[in-house]
C-alpha cells in the first residue's frame, strides 16, 4: 500500500490583501483556507456555469445558460 502524500498548499499576499481576508473568515465564521476555498467555487461556477473539461456539475445541479 502506497502513502499518500500531503498536499502543501501556500499563498503570498501583501498585508492589507491579507487583513481583507481575515475580515471576509471572521465576518462568515470561516477559516481562511475555507473562505478562499468558497471565493474560488463561486467564481469557477460563475466563469464555468456547466463545468469544464475535467469539473462537472454535481449530478442534479440545476445549469443557467452562460450570459455572454
């Protein structure tokens, strides 16, 4: 059996990019991690409403029409 190995995920950001963050987790109770996690779905389905090539929709996802 094969280990798995831990994924290391890291960001740079400049102080006040950093502080904003903080205040978006504290203000939503999450993590940092778990905010930036949110702030990217949302913009993924935003630019991708019907998925890509590698991500789909969950199964039963209602799919709007792409507005451009």
């Amino acid at each position: 059996m094969e280990k798995e190995r831990t994924k290391v995920r890291t960001y740079s950001a400049m102080d006040r990019d950093a502080e904003m963050l903080e205040a978006v987790a504290r203000y939503h109770q999450m993590s940092k991690s778990a905010t930036i996690t949110s702030l990217i779905r949302k913009e993924f389905w935003r630019i991708f409403p019907a998925g890509n090539g590698k991500i789909k929709p969950d199964r039963g996802a209602r799919i709007e029409k792409e507005m451009r």
